[in-house]
C-alpha cells in the first residue's frame, strides 16, 4: 500500500483545471498584447442600436423590473422541476406526489403573496 497524496483518478481533473487556468491566462495575455488600442469620442459612447444615446448609460430601473425578473426565473424553475418529475412519476409512487403537492403549494404561497403586494402589475 502506498501513500499517495492525490488519488490517481484526481490527476486527470488537475491536469484540466490546470489548462483551462493557463488557456485562459494566455488568450488574455495574447489578445491585450497584440489589440490595437485607439480610444476617441465615438468609440467610448454608449451604443444603443445605431441611435444616439438618449439618456445617461448609468440610468435607474424599478425595483417591479428586479422583483418580476425573480419571479420569471422563480417559475422557470418550477417548470424545469415539473418535467422530470413527470417523467418517472409512475417509479416514484406516492411520496413524490406529496413531494410535488408541497413544492407546487409552496410556490403557490409565493404566487398570492406576489400578487396581494402588486408585484405583478407593471403599472398602476
């Protein structure tokens, strides 16, 4: 029995992580050696799609924006979860139907909560 210090089967996942470190460090390196760097005044405004930019680039958005993005990425979830489930509901038996009620219940409570604070009109 010998006494290693990483397992042998860690030496492949080393080597990968090692690379990607150095592969990264190196583009980086190349790229900012050999760019060609002429900053003026068109380069630095703000782009908007060909427009002339209206407003500051650093403006302000409602906090309703964040909260409906949450819930948007929130259900996302829930319909990524719901998928699988469905898929093997038939091996899972019981427990995973109660398992789903609580998910589905809990998003529920999440759900009325966000709509008895306004959350989900955009504009009033």
């Amino acid at each position: 029995m010998t006494s290693q210090t990483i397992p042998q089967e860690y030496l492949a996942i080393l080597i990968l992580i090692i690379f990607g470190i150095l592969f990264g460090v190196v583009t980086l390196f190349v790229g900012r050696f050999f760019r060609l760097s002429r900053p003026y005044h068109e380069k630095l405004v703000a782009y908007e799609s060909g427009n002339e930019p209206t407003e500051a680039p650093r403006m302000r958005f409602s906090v309703k924006f964040y909260l409906i993005a949450i819930l948007f990425v929130v259900f996302d979830v829930e319909a990524i979860y719901l998928y699988p489930w469905a898929i093997v509901y038939d091996r899972l038996g019981l427990f995973a139907l109660v398992e789903m009620m609580l998910f589905i219940g809990l998003l529920l409570v999440g759900y009325i909560y966000a709509w008895k604070k306004e959350i989900l009109q955009w504009e009033k």
